[in-house]
C-alpha cells in the first residue's frame, strides 16, 4: 500500500534487514504452499476442488490432522476466484 502512495519510497535498511530475519509462515500457510507446488497450480491449471479437499485431509499439522472444513477452506483459498464459480452447465433452459 505505501508503494501505491508513494512509488518512490525504499524502507530504511533495518527494516528491510529486521523483516528478512524474521521471516515467519504459519503450518497452515505452508501446508497450502506445498499443495500449490505438489499439484502445479498456476493460471493455466487449477486442480479440482475435491482432490485438494482430498489431498490436504491426508496430511497433519503439529500431529493433529486437518478437518474437513479447514481442508475445504483451504482447497479454496489456493484456487483462482475464476476456479470457484463452478463450470457445471444446467440441462435446462432457463
């Protein structure tokens, strides 16, 4: 956001430098970070919604395994917003 007011602007080197050494990513976060990579989601290729529900109940964060509503929340927050609308065509006129 400050880019956005003022482009110009370069943070003092501290913060940079105390920002670096820092650097903190919840499990969850990086749970979600391996499923992108694991499943090569990009623009072009969004996995089904169900395999990544799937996929991340498989998996445990500090020992405890990931609910089914965490799992989905998740499932959806790495797919594209375009990938959430859904595709399923009705069979009817409407």
């Amino acid at each position: 956001m400050v880019k956005a007011i003022w482009p110009d602007y370069v943070p003092p080197a501290d913060v940079r430098e105390a920002a670096s050494e820092t650097a903190y990513s919840p499990p969850y976060l990086d749970l979600m970070e391996e499923a992108i990579a694991y499943f090569h989601l990009s623009d072009a290729h969004q996995e089904k919604k169900e395999a990544l529900v799937e996929w991340f109940r498989a998996h445990r964060v500090d020992g405890a395994q990931i609910s089914g509503n965490l799992a989905t929340a998740m499932a959806t927050l790495v797919r594209l917003p375009s990938a959430q609308k859904g595709g399923a065509k009705r069979s009817w006129a409407r």
